[in-house]
C-alpha cells in the first residue's frame, strides 16, 4: 500500500521529482528492512518476495500518460546522487505502524 501511495504522487506531478524522490524510495527501503535486515535485529522477516519491483510498476504505470509521467519523473532524477539508510533506520520510513505484523510471527 506505502508503494501504492507514492506512485500515486508521481502521477500527480512527475515535475516535482526531487522534492518527492524519497516518499518512493521510503516504500521500497520499508520492504527491504521486513524483507533482508530484519533477521539482523532478531525481527521477524515479514516479505518473502518482491512487492516493490518492476511488475509493480508495470501495474501502476499501465498506460500511456501514467508511463510519460513516470519516465518524466525518473528523467528528473537523472545526474543526482542519493544514499541509502542505515539497515537499522529503514523500519522507520516505513509509513504505517509495523508493530500488529510484528507480533503476528
């Protein structure tokens, strides 16, 4: 759902790329955490497979202007550099409260 939302901001205005680049990439961090790092900080691993990836987009950006939209926005984004969190920081750009799935395993 976090992926979801932020794809939604890109259709909304790809122009604004920079301001916006690191709601998209807060999901996919997210994922990572609950998908490879968890285990690292004796947290429960709580994706098994790719949610954020290219079918994804695929999905989202399924037509012709939500593919310009999202090209314009990747466009922006090109000749910048941009670091990654810490493994441990991650779990915090999640945008929901992770602690119910936590307690599921």
């Amino acid at each position: 759902m976090q992926a979801g939302r932020a794809r939604q901001i890109i259709l909304k205005d790809p122009t604004k790329a920079r301001e916006i680049y690191q709601i998209i990439d807060a999901a996919a961090f997210c994922e990572g955490y609950y998908q490879i790092y968890a285990k690292y900080f004796d947290e429960s691993i709580l994706v098994n497979e790719d949610i954020n990836n290219r079918i994804f987009r695929d999905i989202v950006f399924d037509t012709k202007e939500r593919k310009d939209a999202y090209w314009k926005y990747d466009s922006l984004l090109s000749g910048y550099t941009y670091s990654t969190p810490n493994p441990k920081e991650a779990k915090k750009l999640c945008d929901f409260n992770t602690t119910k799935f936590e307690k599921i395993q």
